[in-house]
C-alpha cells in the first residue's frame, strides 16, 4: 500500500504540532516549579476600633449614661469576648484587658494590677482580687440575638 504526498504532510504537521504543544508546556511547568518565592495573597489583620457604648448611644439620642457599676478601683477596662465554661467553675475565657489584643485567660491567671480570672460560666466570667475573696467584677456576653 502506497501512501501520496499530501497523507505524509499531514502526519509530519500534526506530530511537529503535537510536540510543540508538549515542549511549550514542559518549559511553562519549570518555569512555575522553578520560581523560589511562589505568589501568595497577603493578608493584613486588623482590629476592629473600641467604641464605647454610652457616647455612640447619645449620639443616637439616647438620654443620660446610666451609672457605672463597676467598682471605681478597676482602672483597666476588661472586656469579655468569649467562654469556654468546664464544671466547678473552671474553663477560659477570651478577654481584652485594657489595649492588648485579646488573649486566652485560664481560670486562675493574673490579668493584671492584682486581678484574677476566679471563675467562668457558660456566658459571664468573674475576676477579683484573690482567687478565693469576693468578684470585683462579673463580666458578661451579650445576650444571643434570634434568628
């Protein structure tokens, strides 16, 4: 069996361009498998700004701040972001105290100034002065909203 002219050229043109195609993407992959430093996204974390509750409330119309009723020794703002409650009163807490980024307290830690994380429940923490002596302070979640 002969095979003509035209049969030949087009066996040739399509194995040049199937070999083409595999060297040009063999040369893309180590190209991309060569680069030391691979493309990725960088990600900046910021922290969303306090704001206090009482002046945003009055600017919203709202009347008077109602009085403080945390002792007036506490000197540092604590603020409660979270629970991890175990019985007895054990477990952690997620606190922000004063301008530090928030941080994991176990029950028994030092938060400071002579304060103590002394217990946690499922949605308050107290802190005082002493493990054993009286909460100089209850904090508490914001009740959950409803869907």
């Amino acid at each position: 069996m002969q095979t003509s002219v035209h049969q030949l050229w087009w066996i040739r043109a399509v194995t040049f361009l199937v070999a083409a195609l595999a060297s040009g993407s063999a040369v893309w992959w180590a190209l991309t498998l060569s680069n030391a430093a691979p493309w990725q996204p960088s990600v900046t974390v910021a922290l969303a700004p306090q704001l206090d509750a009482s002046v945003l409330a009055q600017s919203l119309g709202a009347g008077a701040a109602p009085a403080n009723t945390a002792p007036a020794a506490t000197a540092m703002a604590i603020q409660l972001l979270g629970v991890v409650a175990g019985l007895g009163g054990k477990g952690h807490a997620l606190l922000v105290v004063g301008d530090a980024p928030p941080k994991t307290y176990k029950v028994g830690s030092k938060l400071g100034e002579g304060l103590v994380l002394q217990s946690v429940s499922t949605r308050s923490a107290q802190v005082g002065e002493a493990m054993k002596g009286p909460a100089r302070q209850v904090l508490e979640l914001p009740p959950l909203s409803k869907p």
